[in-house]
C-alpha cells in the first residue's frame, strides 16, 4: 500500500519549502509543487496524494480553480486551503466545493498539521470505503442473469415457491441459485445478504437498467 502522501502547492518558494518541513515532522511524505498546473500533470502523485495543501491565489491556475478541476477529473482529495487573502465569498465557494478546511495565514503551525493528519486519516477511510465497494459490486458482477434474478427475489423477502413461480423455474433450480448467489457474494445468512446488497445500493432496478 502506498504511503499517504501530502502535497504542497504554493507560488512562494519560501512558503512551499517551510510548509513541507513542517508537515514533514508528521512522518509523512511531503511533495511540493510551484503551480496548480504542475499538480495536475503529475497522475502519480495525484493517485497516491491523501491531502493537498493549497494556496488560494497562484498565477494562472487558482487554488479554488484547482479543485474544481480535480473535481471534474474525479480525485476527490481533502484539500486545505491556506492564504493570506481568505475574504467571505472565496472561503464559501471553496467550502462549497467540498474544501476540508480554510486557514489564514499567518496560521498556527499546530492546527495546520492537526488539520492535515485529520485530512489523511478522512481520505485512508475513503479509500477504504471505496474499495469494500468495488470488492462487493465486482461479486455482485460475478452473477449469471439467473442468479441475480434469484437474489433480486431473496432480498425481496419472498419465498423459493414465489421466486420458482415468477421466474418459470423449479424450486430446487431455485435452491440450486440460492446457494450459489450466497457462495459467489461469501455471505452466511439472508440478513447478511440484504445488509450487503443495499450498502452498495444494488436493486433489482439498477439490475434491469444495466
């Protein structure tokens, strides 16, 4: 598993070289970048960054346009922003935008690095969450069209008669389908199953819609 890594945009040498020592102390890798632009044409760094921390105003690209685009390209990473120009309207559209936290310069070096061992840890549990999910949906994939039609009836609550009879099948086919959709998605009860299928937000709908 990669290192959760930290990255640093600012326009001011001075100000980027300080920041990353100090996020350093936390044990964390720490890379630094001059311009948003150069953030985004680091795919790597993008894909193992848990966290940016980002100045506001910087020429070109802006901090808030930066997230706004990295929002478009789908990395939803928790972004600080900090700047010595955080007037009303530009913390609440970046607020807005999804931003984990806005700190004014100058700030208190402890917050920030609070603020940023927070920000890690919310995107480690992101990551975490995102892929249970794709675990689960890739089981859920793994069905024959049959057996998703079986499992759509079990989460339904309805009995193998009810499923045999709305499908033309046998009940034993039934049982047959049953126990395989409950072997491919390694669950033990009906319970399980439904708790499962619904914290990936699977329906019978989203099924037919496929």
């Amino acid at each position: 598993m990669d290192d959760p890594l930290v990255c640093v945009v600012d326009d001011d040498d001075a100000v980027r070289l300080s920041m990353s020592l100090l996020i350093e102390t936390l044990g964390l890798p720490v890379q630094s970048f001059a311009s948003a632009l150069d953030v985004l044409a680091d795919e790597e760094a993008l894909r193992q960054a848990h966290c940016l921390v980002l100045d506001v105003r910087m020429p070109g690209l802006s901090g808030v346009g930066l997230q706004e685009r990295l929002s478009r390209l789908g990395h939803p990473l928790p972004i600080i922003f900090v700047s010595a120009h955080g007037d009303v309207p530009m913390v609440a559209r970046a607020m807005r935008e999804g931003a984990f936290d806005f700190l004014q310069k100058p700030f208190n070096e402890q917050v920030l690095l609070d603020r940023v061992q927070e920000a890690v840890q919310f995107a480690a549990a992101q990551r975490a969450a995102r892929g249970w999910l794709a675990e689960i949906q890739a089981r859920i994939d793994s069905l024959t069209a049959r057996e998703s039609d079986v499992m759509a009836g079990m989460v339904a609550g309805r009995l193998n008669k009810q499923i045999a009879e709305g499908l033309g099948i046998s009940i034993k086919t039934v049982e047959q389908h049953r126990a395989r959709v409950m072997e491919k998605l390694q669950v033990d009860s009906l319970a399980e199953l439904v708790r499962l299928v619904v914290g990936v937000g699977w329906s019978a709908e989203s099924k037919n819609g496929q």
